[in-house]
C-alpha cells in the first residue's frame, strides 16, 4: 500500500463500523406456527433493530418490525423473541396463504453500513418440523413449563395411591 494509493486507507475504518452481519435464515414448522431464526453475529452491544417482512405476488408485507408499522393482518399473529445472536419471529396459525419469499433485516444503531438483509423462501409442504423440547425449554418460561406438568403430576399420583 503504497502513500500514493489513498484509496486502501479507508478500509480499516468500514470494516470497523461494519457492527453486524447475518448469518443465517432458516424456517421450521413449530406445531401451526412457523418460526423464522435469524442467525446473526454481532461486534456491538448498540442496540438493535429488526424487521421481518414477507414478499408475496410482487408486494412487500411487514410482519413484524422495530423499523416500521408491521401490517395489521399480521399484527395478532406474530410475535418475536431476541436472543443472544438469535432473532426469532413465530407467525401463528401458519397456513398455505402464508407462503412467500420471507426477509429478515437488522440494523445496528450507529453502523453506518447499512442495513444487513437475507431471504428465505417458505413453502409449506417443504418445511420441517422444529427439533422441538429443548428449543421449547430455552423459550418458555419455567413457571409455564410447570403449569404443563401439573396434570401429568397429578396422574402420576393418582396410579400410586
């Protein structure tokens, strides 16, 4: 890099602001809802951002966003969890109309690259089911896991008197 090339001194720089990146998408059945894992890696602690938005007959959907209203059709059926490098959205009741090319988005405040995007396309009949009890333990609330138990608790007792 000779002092007459200015042109590599930025990199540094771009590479340093570059906050987050996406890593993965993937969707799986979870009972009749769909889950989409945005897998992402993350060089900050700013705060982040999201949208997942679906594409279908040529028009953009939001489904559920930090980033912009999410469409009402939506709105009462998904919901999104943040993990650790993790963005979950879980649309319910997730049928055939619901296919499309799904998009997750993030942002990190203050990364100046721009917002980092990557598609998913989601048909029904080719879903697999979510590799299921230990992702539901890592989600659900333990107080909610007990609650599950009880009746089986209860049975339990029942044999042995």
């Amino acid at each position: 890099c000779s002092l007459s090339n200015s042109s590599c001194l930025p990199l540094p720089v771009l590479q340093a602001a570059h906050c987050q990146m996406i890593k993965d998408l993937s969707a799986c059945l979870l009972g009749q809802s769909l889950r989409v894992d945005c897998h992402y890696e993350n060089k900050t602690s700013n705060p982040l951002t999201y949208e997942f938005s679906i594409t279908k007959d040529n028009r953009k959907h939001v489904i559920h966003s930090t980033i912009s209203v999410s469409e009402n059709v939506y709105r009462s059926r998904a919901n999104v969890t943040m993990q650790k490098n993790l963005v979950c959205l879980y649309l319910q009741s997730f049928t055939t109309s619901d296919e499309g090319v799904y998009m997750c988005e993030l942002k990190a405040t203050n990364d100046y690259t721009g917002n980092q995007i990557k598609n998913i396309t989601v048909i029904k009949d080719k879903l697999e089911k979510c590799a299921g009890f230990s992702l539901l333990i890592q989600n659900t609330s333990w107080l909610l896991l007990l609650l599950l138990s009880l009746p089986l608790l209860q049975a339990v007792d029942f044999v042995s008197l």
